[in-house]
C-alpha cells in the first residue's frame, strides 16, 4: 500500500536506491497534515543490545510513534538514519530492515555515521518525517 498524497520519484538521472530501502525522492501532496517524530533508539534496559536488537526496537518504535499518530510506514516521507560504528555488516542489516519496512514505496533517506549517540549504550537511531492519510481519499 502506499499513500495517496505521497508521490516516489527514483529519476534515471540518480542511483538506483530501491536495493537500499529508500526512494531519492518523495513529492508530497498540499494540504497535508504532516507528523514529525522525535530520533527514536531501542535499548533494552533488561536485555540484550546487539546492534540488530537495537536496529529493530528503533523501527518498532518509529512505527508506534506514527500509528500514535494516525500515519504509518506507507505514509512516511523522510527518515534521517544515524548509525554509531558503521561498517558493511551494520548497513547490510539496515538496507535489509528498511525493504522490509517499507516496502514498494520507501521514503527518502539520509544516513549519516556518527561517532557517538545520546548515551554510551545508543548506537542507532531514526527520525520520520510523515503524512496523515487523507480519508476522504478512501484510504
Ligand atoms: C545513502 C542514503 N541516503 C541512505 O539513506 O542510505
């Protein structure tokens, strides 16, 4: 599913992104309601806090936070990936969560290596830029 006010433009005149997860450009519709959510991370206080672990409690937290509210993976835009450590491994698992995520119809996305997160234990986060679906469209 994607959205209808959501347009996805991967131009010949760009690399080809979809391998990655991600669109090169995302067109949004006027009078849309937008959602910006706040860096989410995955940290498991109890538990384990592997790189992976930490990558799919982010997605799950971003995907919480857009249901919160009234939007979802289809219907975002942007993400901004900030990724601790990078290295071939971590931005294999990444490009794999976010096709899996996202699916047909992927956001645009910027990733950025950082030396260091929040705290010590943080070594991935994301935030979302997104729309409301419009009902009246029959969504
Ligand atoms: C290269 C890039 N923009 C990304 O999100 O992986």
């Amino acid at each position: 599913a994607s959205s209808d006010q959501k347009t996805i433009i991967n131009p010949d005149t760009l690399s080809d992104s979809s391998s990655s997860g991600y669109s090169q450009i995302v067109v949004v519709a006027p009078d849309t309601r937008m959602v910006y959510v706040a860096g989410q991370v995955g940290i498991d206080k109890d538990g384990s806090n592997t790189f992976e672990d930490q990558v799919d409690r982010t997605f799950e937290n971003v995907i919480k936070a857009l249901e919160a509210a009234g939007s979802s993976v289809e219907d975002t835009v942007k993400i901004t990936v900030l990724v601790k450590g990078i290295n071939q491994d971590r931005l294999d698992y990444v490009n794999k969560k976010r096709r899996e995520i996202f699916g047909a119809s992927p956001p645009a996305s910027t990733l950025i290596p950082v030396p260091a997160l929040a705290t010590e234990i943080i070594e991935f986060e994301i935030d979302a830029v997104a729309v409301v679906p419009d009902k009246s469209s029959g969504d």
